[in-house]
C-alpha cells in the first residue's frame, strides 16, 4: 500500500478551499472553490478537501452535521520561524495558542483552525529533540 494523500471531510467546502488557497497558498492541482473536491500540493505533499455530504452518500451513510468538537486529527507544518510565521498569519487566521516552547518535545509551536474546525499546527524544531 502507498499513501498518496490526505483527505479533510469538510461541510464547508467553499470556505475551506479558499483558506488553503488564499490564506495558507497552498498550489490548487486540480478544483475549484464550486467543485466540492480539490487537491492542494505543497513541499511534495498532497491534501484533499472533499465535501462530507458526498462521502456519505458514497460510502452509504447517514450524513448529518458534525455537532461536538473533538479532535481526532492535526495536520503538522514544520517553520523555520514559529514567531515569524505567527506574525504572518496573526493577520488571516485567529490562533488558538501562542507560540509557546515545549521543552520536553524540542519544539516551539503554536495553533490554529481551518474553517472546518480542523487543528492546524506550526512548529519549529529548536535541535534537542529529533525533528
């Protein structure tokens, strides 16, 4: 087997696309904002966003909205500067923690949602613990 990428299933599909796009600009290879499925490459990897209502309905499934907020995901971005890119983002997106040291990981990191409620991470690797 090949992981070939990474799929959020999102009930707000415009919304989402356009923060991946335009926030984040990440490289749109295939959709648009209408199309409900795009495909984002950066840094050689690929990140899907898909409409829940249609995976549902492809698998079988009841579809109803998501209701409670539980993690049970977080896509990792590794920065050469957390502060820095803080800065830039502080601008587009509303953090949900400051960057912060975490020493017994060896990082400094902060975070943020997508307009899914997707966790979103950014760190830097201060070079005592692996990256």
């Amino acid at each position: 087997m090949e992981l070939t990428h990474i799929r959020l299933l999102v009930d707000n599909y415009k919304e989402c696309f356009l923060f991946y796009r335009n926030v984040l600009d990440f490289n749109v290879v295939w959709g648009d904002e209408d199309s409900n499925y795009a495909d984002f490459e950066f840094a050689g990897v690929k990140l899907a966003l898909f409409e829940r209502k249609q995976m549902a309905d492809a698998i079988g499934a009841e579809y109803h909205l998501l209701r409670k907020r539980s993690d049970k995901a977080a896509l990792i971005f590794k920065v050469d500067d957390v502060e820095k890119k803080y800065r830039e983002l502080q601008k587009k997106v509303d953090f949900i923690t400051e960057p912060t040291v975490q020493e017994d990981w060896g990082i400094k990191v902060a975070h943020f949602r997508d307009p899914a409620g997707n966790l979103l991470e950014i760190y830097e690797s201060l070079g005592s613990v692996g990256d």
